[in-house]
C-alpha cells in the first residue's frame, strides 16, 4: 500500500464539505490486502482475542 497523505485538521477547515467527503472516501480502505500489515496483525489479534473471549462465555 502507497503511503496516504495526512490529512490535517487544518486541511480540512479550509475544504468544502464536498472536498472534505470525497477526503473521507478516498481515505478508506475497503480491501483486505491494501490494509498495512502492521494494522493487520493489530486486527488479528484482537479477533482472535474476541474469539477466544467468546468461546470462554459459551463453553460453560
């Protein structure tokens, strides 16, 4: 994934609402193999940390 240009608070004051929309959607990722592996890996964990959670309150 490229690196995305940071889009400051600033930034976005001096945007139409249409400007600051069409930031928001360009901003988000809506396929897996795009997102950064790091955040991946953060996802992951907490998945598995959920699941396991989950497991633990439906076993007994």
């Amino acid at each position: 994934m490229a690196d995305r240009e940071v889009i400051t608070a600033e930034d976005l004051d001096r945007m139409t609402p249409d400007q600051r929309a069409a930031a928001v959607r360009a901003s988000i990722v809506t396929d897996w193999d795009q997102v950064p592996p790091e955040v991946r890996a953060r996802v992951e964990a907490t998945a598995a940390t959920l699941a396991r959670q989950a497991d633990h309150r439906t076993a007994g």
